[in-house]
C-alpha cells in the first residue's frame, strides 16, 4: 500500500508475541518513547486473527488501560490523513468508506480492498481525521470538492523538493520524517 508501511510488515511479528501495537506511523517498534500501545485482540473486527491475535472479548478486554498522555502529541505528527494511530484507516471508495488495517493482509491494496482486513477505528483516542479539503488514502483530490489540499500543521508540496530538510511529501503534504 504505502511504501515505509510494507517496510514495516516484517516488524509485525515481532510485536504480536504480546498482542501489543505501538504507534504505527513513528518510525520505530517500540512504545518505551511515545506510551503508545493497544491491544488488538481487544478490537472487535478481530484484525489480528491471522497474527494469533483474534478477538477476546470480555472480560479479557475489560482491564486494558488507557492510551498514555504522552501517545497523541508524539504519534499524531506521522499519521495519514484517516488513519488512527495504529494503522487502522478509512478508505475513500467510489461505493462509500471502507474501514482497513494497514498491516493486516500483503494482499490488501487500493485495487484490492476485498483482500484487506477490517478493525474498528480509534481516531478520536490518536489520529489524523480526513479534514474537507485534505487528500486522503483512496484520494486523487482534496475531500469536500476543494480545489487545493490543505494540510495540517504544514506545507502543501508536490514533489520532495518543496519539503524542508526532515520532511517528506506524502498525500500532497509536507509531514515529518518517521525517526527509525
């Protein structure tokens, strides 16, 4: 799907020995930096199920704790526009929004949404919501029917050369580098 996303797949089994996801969109595997962590066998979609992280229900789930303070204002720098935290995206398709993880199936591409695996978003807990105006997954041209993207907390670019040292253009936007 995404390039530095694909990269990322090899670390996936790494971190399910827990059933733990760190941020996704950071750069690196582990939550000693950012206090970011879920436990996806507590989603419902049960997006973890080819992992060995199917869903667990209550009273497994029950006394999972809250994101930490610190995890939004570290992770949401990084995450696409329509994506919470932890890779699970909303998809902007001609039939209507289609809700993905990012990490669930090899096979899961724009052209494929059928092989991608659901999850249930948690955008409002750590995200980045598809403001009007912005180009998100799934997109060619800014929501809302504008005629320019608009971004948030940055420069709109077309190419990595309209990026400061540190950034890269992604979706139409200048965002920072992911650190690892």
């Amino acid at each position: 799907m995404h390039e530095h996303l694909r990269r990322r797949r090899g670390l996936v089994s790494e971190r399910i020995g827990t059933c733990r996801l760190d941020c996704l969109f950071d750069g690196n595997d582990g939550q000693g930096d950012d206090g970011c962590l879920v436990a996806i066998e507590c989603d419902p979609e049960s997006p973890g199920a080819n992992i060995g992280c199917e869903y667990a229900g209550p009273p497994s789930c029950g006394n999972i704790p809250p994101l930490a303070d610190e995890c939004a204002p570290f992770c949401e720098p990084f995450v696409l526009p329509g994506c919470d935290c932890f890779g699970c995206c909303t998809i902007a398709t001609p039939d209507g929004d289609v809700t993905i993880w990012l990490e669930g199936d090899d096979e899961c591409r724009l052209d494929n949404l059928a092989a991608c695996t659901s999850c249930t978003s948690r955008i409002d807990e750590c995200g980045n919501p598809c403001d009007e105006c912005e180009i998100c997954i799934g997109q060619t041209n800014p929501a809302g029917g504008c005629r320019t993207n608009t971004c948030d907390g940055g420069p709109t670019c077309t190419s990595p050369g309209d990026c400061a040292c540190g950034e890269v253009c992604h979706l139409g936007c200048c965002r920072p580098a992911p650190s690892g």
